[in-house]
C-alpha cells in the first residue's frame, strides 16, 4: 500500500513541477469571499491551494482517527464487561452444584 502512496506522490509533484514550468510567468487575480489577490503568479496560487487543501484533508482525518479511536476504546470496554459476564454465567451452575453437594454432605453427616 505505500508504494500506491509514493507513486501517487511522485506522480503528484511531477505533474506540478510541469505545470509550474509552464506557466512560470502567469500572473492571475484571485478574489476569496471579500479579499482579492492582484497579480499573484500561477504557480504560487497552485501551490498555496494545494497546501491548503493537504491541511483542511489533514486536520479531518485527525478527528476521524480520534473518533475511531474513541469507538474503538468503547467496543473493547463493551467486550471486557461482557467476558467478565460471560465467565460469570458459565460459573453459576457449577456454583449452584457445590451449593447443592455442600447441602446433601450436610444432610448425611446429620444422619
């Protein structure tokens, strides 16, 4: 799997170091919500979104792992409370039997 993840990579910065190349001398105007930007080059505009968008992706897979790791606290606290449940099910009976073998030694000690 990381080797899909450094081929995507690589294949991510050349495509970028070809577009950037490309367009080296490009100014553009770029306007977000009430700001605008004039006469930014391309490149530096391609780049900051990117970083922009690295951070924003990053930030949502930090809580998404957090809440993973929360639900995933929870499923084992779940699951050690019904072991111990278990175990103290299947012991009943044999409780109940040495209750019930402790009585008839009684009964014929009294005889």
């Amino acid at each position: 799997m990381w080797i899909l993840r450094l081929l995507g990579s690589l294949l991510l910065i050349i495509a970028l170091t070809i577009i950037v190349l490309q367009n080296i001398k490009e100014d553009v105007t770029v306007t977000v919500f009430s700001w605008q930007f004039v006469n930014k080059p391309l490149p530096l505009v391609i780049l900051l979104s990117i970083a922009l968008g690295m951070v924003v992706t990053f930030f949502i897979n930090i809580f998404h792992e957090l809440s993973l790791r929360r639900r995933i606290w929870a499923q084992k606290k779940k699951i050690d409370n019904l072991t111990v449940e278990l175990t103290a099910l299947r012991n009943l009976p044999l409780a109940e039997a040495e209750e019930k073998s402790s009585e008839k030694e009684e009964t014929k000690k009294g005889e």
